[in-house]
C-alpha cells in the first residue's frame, strides 16, 4: 500500500473542504478523481503528495515554470534534487550533453522538441502546460498525482499526455474535468461530491451517465 487516508478531514484551517475521507491507493492504481469545480479534488491532491513527498511527481494546475529560463532548464528541474549545487549551477550555464539527451524523448513525445531551448515564457498556456508535465515525466517517483493535466490541450494531445503519464508511472492519480477521458484511463473512479466521496469504483463497466448525479444538484439541475 502507498497511502492510506482513514476518516480524515482535510482543507485548510478549521474549516475543512473534505470530510470524513477515507481511501487507500495500491501500487498499479490508475485514479481518476471526478466532481465538479470545487468539489476537493486539488485539495485531496495536494494531501496526497504531503503524505509521499519525495515519492511523488506532481503536476499542479498552474506548472510554475521559470519564465526566463528555457523549456530544458525546466524540464531539469525536476531532478535538481538528485545533483550537488555545483553540477546544477554548470548544467544552467552550459547545459550538458547527458541532460540534454535524457530530455529530448520526453519533448519530442509532447510535441516541444523545436521549442526546447525557447524561454518558457514565449510558449502558449498548452505548450507550458505540457512543460509541466514533461517535467513531472523527468522527475519520475513511485506515483503521479496531476490536476487537470490536459485542461490546456486538444483531445489528440489531451491523449497523448496521458499515454506518456501512463507509461512513465505506475500508479497515477489524476483529478479530471473530461469523463469519458477519465473512464477511458483509469482503472478506479473516485467521485467527489459536496465535500465528501460520494462515490469509489471500478471503472470498468461504467459509463458517463453513472457519475452524471455527481454534477447535479438535488432538484436535478446539472452544473
């Protein structure tokens, strides 16, 4: 087991945004967690990674890139921890050929190998969102936990992230905003829903119309 969260509350303060959670994530679980906008699902997110730390990649909704610097410089970053102070500092002056080479099938698989040396700043949300996520890929760690990892993109590109996510990391947790996508790459559906889990499943077998009350309010109106 990875993690285990049993009947606990979880926000900031003391007024918590999930309550009563309780959930364990197994080595070789895809999750998808599902709800609508505020539900908790960047706030399970972020309690998740504080339980793993260094075990972890994570993907926030805003990559918090270095604008200045290049796509490469950020995509290293996510290894700075595994290098002294000093090769970190000679890899940002004269960028080494090993790096270079361990980061370029990661740029080419997202579609950024010609903007790998462009400043990040020049790039659109889309580009800069898969930096992130490139970044994330480079890291590497037991798990992946993403917010919302293809909200910036295409459906082409939206499936292309997430095949690399998938390859690259054995346990992923992603929070989604597209169901079909969700059902199609996760092996478990966790449905958030008025500051609780309303709902934790296989996903084999479900379709789009069996979360569909996660999205809806108790008059029926959907969101």
């Amino acid at each position: 087991m990875l993690v285990e969260l049993v009947s606990e509350n979880l926000g900031y303060g003391s007024d918590p945004v999930l309550r009563d959670v309780s959930l364990c994530i197994e080595t070789g679980d895809r999750i998808a967690l599902v709800g609508e906008s505020g539900a908790g699902k960047s706030t399970l997110l972020t309690a998740l990674q504080a339980r793993l730390k260094e075990r972890v990649a994570l993907v926030p909704q805003n990559p918090g890139l270095v604008a200045s610097l290049s796509v490469f410089h950020n995509i290293y970053m996510g290894r700075l921890h595994r290098h002294p102070t000093w090769y970190n500092l000679l890899n940002l002056a004269w960028p080494r050929r090993r790096e270079i080479a361990s980061i370029r099938p990661l740029v080419a698989r997202l579609g950024l190998e010609e903007k790998l040396f462009e400043p990040a700043g020049a790039l659109s949300g889309g580009q800069q969102q898969r930096v992130g996520l490139c970044r994330a890929l480079h890291q590497g760690g037991d798990l992946v936990l993403a917010d919302e990892p293809v909200s910036a993109v295409d459906i082409h590109q939206a499936r292309t992230v997430l095949d690399a996510l998938h390859d690259h990391f054995d346990t992923v947790v992603l929070a989604m905003h597209d169901v079909e996508l969700a059902l199609r790459y996760s092996s478990r559906i966790i449905g958030l829903k008025k500051g609780r889990i309303a709902f934790d499943r296989p996903s084999a077998g479900l379709s789009n119309a069996d979360l569909d009350f996660l999205y809806r309010d108790s008059d029926g109106a959907r969101h």
